[in-house]
C-alpha cells in the first residue's frame, strides 16, 4: 500500500472490528444453524488479528471441515496468497461425496 489514500481502510479497520462486537455476536449466535454444512477454512498462519484459538473455534463449530492454513499469509489470505486460496477451494469443492446447501452434489 504505496500511497496514504491506499492505507485508509487498513488505518480504520482495528477500530471498526472492536467496535462491531454486537454484530459479531449476532453472527456467532447463528453459526449453530449452519454449523452442519460442509465447510472449508483456510487460514492464514502469519494472521496478526485472528490467532489460532479463534481458528480452533471454528473448526469445532464446524464438524464436517477442512482446515487449509497457509503459511506466510495475513487475514486476507486470497489477496496474499491469492493461488493457495483457490487451490484450496478448488480441491475442497471437487472432494467426492460434498453436498451443497440445497443437498445437490457441488
């Protein structure tokens, strides 16, 4: 990020996120719905925001997962690592046997 104009949204967003807890919370209260879906995390290891605790509480959220952590990657891992990210989802999506939200085979 090469101009001050470019670094705006990095210089606000710490704020946003501590003050969006009602939000959050709004979100996490839904995840038990959803939490049997087929899910694919893919987490990014040198992630200064989200440590591995909150990665862990996913995964234990989520029971059908598969966790891609890839290594050097920040929280926007498909803007640092942007073929990682694909490979990972593309391999997830072709896995045997995954089902979609509507139950068709992906």
């Amino acid at each position: 990020m090469d101009t001050p104009e470019r670094r705006r949204a990095s210089a606000v967003f710490p704020a946003r996120v501590l003050t969006s807890r009602a939000f959050f919370a709004e979100i996490e209260a839904g995840l038990a719905d959803i939490a049997h879906l087929p899910t694919l995390i893919v987490w990014g290891d040198a992630d200064i925001a989200f440590r591995r605790q909150e990665r862990e509480r996913l995964e234990a959220t989520f029971t059908d997962h598969k966790t891609v952590i890839v290594e050097g990657a920040g929280t926007y891992v498909e803007s640092d690592a942007p073929e990682e990210f694909v490979a990972a989802f593309r391999d997830w999506a072709g896995r045997p046997g995954k089902r979609g939200i509507r139950g068709q085979a992906l």
